[in-house]
C-alpha cells in the first residue's frame, strides 16, 4: 500500500503550491550520500516539494549532499536557501556558492538567515546591506522570491515592513503561541500578504542535557504520537503554507507519518493544547 500522499497550500500569492511538510537540509548531514538519495526520493515520491537548507547547516555539507539528491528532479521542486550574511558582498559570495554546492542555477526562495535582533536586521537594511544583494538577484533570475527565518519579533518585523519580503519562516509553535511569542509576526505577515512558513513546530521546551539523544536538535522535540500530532495540529491549523520538521530522520519521519492524516483543530482540541503547553517553558519568548 502507498503512502498517504502529503497535502499542499498556496505560497503566498505566487500562484505556487507547497507541500505542508518540508524536509530541511540538515537531516542530510551525517548521512551516506546513498541514504540521503534514498530519503529525498522517498520524500519526493510521498508528495514532498518544498526543501529548505543553508550553508551554515554542516558547514556546506548539507548543500553538497542535497545538491547530489536533487540532481535530475530540480525543475519539480521548490527549493529554498539561506544566508547569514548581513552585508552585500559577503551574501553575494554565499549566494554564489550556495548555487554551485547545490548544483543549480537559481533558488525559488532565498532567505537571510537567522535574524535574531534589531542590529542584524538594521545591518541588512542599511546602505551595502545584503537586502541589496537579494534586490539584484531577483532582478538577475538567480532569485524567485525572496524573504527571511527569524527568531526575534520585533526585528522579523522591521524587516518585512521595510522590505518587499513573501515570505517569513518563524516559530509558529505551540508552546511558544501560549506564551505569547509568534501572534505579531503571524498576523503581521497575513496582514501585508506575506507567506507563513513554521519552523520549530515540533519543539516542546529547552533541552537540559547536550547532545542528548537527538544531536542535531538543539531543543527537547515531540516525540509520542499524540505530542507530534498536537504540535503538527496547531500549527497547521493555521493560515499558513508549510512546517518544517527537526533535523533529525526519525523525527522528520514522524511528521511525514503523521501529517497526511490531520485535520483542522476545533476550538476545544486547540485550548486543550495551549493550555498543556502553558506549563512548559518555550524556546522562544517575547522580549520584555
């Protein structure tokens, strides 16, 4: 029997459509090139079209590995990078690089990376900042759309409010939600017609002990089933395109597992899991 086949939502206003699960580039590192073939073409064949990796993710060997993985399936895909690069040039040497590793000629999303306070956002948007190199390279065709992942409120929204940006990827997580981290960038975005994209959504609270039993995840994530299908739940629940699973294969696996099969909260299932997650301590919270 096939596997259910993963649903897919509009990007934004760009007429293109996402898989609601993404596979993001750091589950490749630590892996043979053979297994990585291996879980993007079972990813690929389950409905899988959005793949999102940086330079920074195993310094570059995420890109090489996925690079190789994608090789002959590009033109099907949707594939998003990254640079934390704040300055024109060292975002245009990043940019460049990216493209070779990857062995493409253009990204359908590229992001600065990272953004986790108002310095780096205002060093992105000053004169010689990397936004002006995001800017050219829309223009040049190396860049379909452009936008931005962030960790800090106030500076994700500085950016999308000074810069033409159709996307944001931020924790859009539940734990975080019931503490009041995320709604003002959430409804920011849908305000200005810029695309939700989640990562983080599986994270349960701060890890206590490292590397702990999932190396590459740097927080303590869902795990059990009904864990993994409340976090997945809330945050697809809603309006937004897509989550992005931890790094980890067995963890990336739950949510391909999971995801097929959920359907929209009611109002009583989301109250039941924000109050849950009231008594947990989020990964992020607002500033104070």
């Amino acid at each position: 029997m096939n596997a259910p086949t993963l649903p897919r939502r509009p990007f934004g206003k760009t007429g293109l459509e996402l898989s609601v699960i993404g596979l993001g580039g750091i589950t490749v590192c630590g892996m043979e090139q053979a297994a990585a073939n291996r879980l993007v073409a079972e990813a690929i064949d389950r409905g899988l079209n959005y793949f999102d990796v940086a330079p920074t993710y195993g310094d570059g060997e995420a890109e090489e590995k996925l690079g190789r993985a994608l090789e002959g399936r590009r033109d099907a895909l949707f594939l998003a990078c990254k640079t934390t690069a704040r300055d024109a040039k060292g975002a245009r040497a990043e940019l460049e690089r990216s493209l070779r590793r990857l062995r493409t000629d253009r990204f359908d999303l590229y992001q600065f990376h990272g953004v986790n306070n108002m310095d780096d956002a205002a060093r992105i948007l000053a004169p010689g900042g990397a936004a002006e190199t995001f800017a050219e390279a829309r223009r040049n065709g190396l860049v379909r759309h452009q936008g931005l992942s962030a960790h800090n409120e106030q500076a994700a929204l500085m950016i999308m409010r000074q810069f033409k940006c159709d996307s944001v990827l931020f924790p859009f997580n539940h734990v975080c939600w019931a503490h009041g981290f995320g709604p003002a960038v959430y409804e920011a975005a849908r305000q200005m017609g810029v695309a939700r994209l989640a990562l983080k959504a599986m994270a349960r609270t701060v890890k206590t002990q490292r590397p702990g039993k999932h190396p590459k995840c740097w927080y303590e994530p869902a795990e059990e089933p009904q864990a993994v299908r409340d976090a997945l739940g809330f945050t697809l629940s809603l309006d937004l395109t897509a989550a992005i699973p931890p790094g980890e294969e067995s963890l990336f696996r739950l949510a391909l597992d999971a995801t097929p099969d959920l359907r929209p909260l009611s109002a009583a299932e989301r109250d039941r899991i924000l109050e849950q997650a009231r008594g947990s301590k989020p990964i992020f919270a607002p500033s104070r």
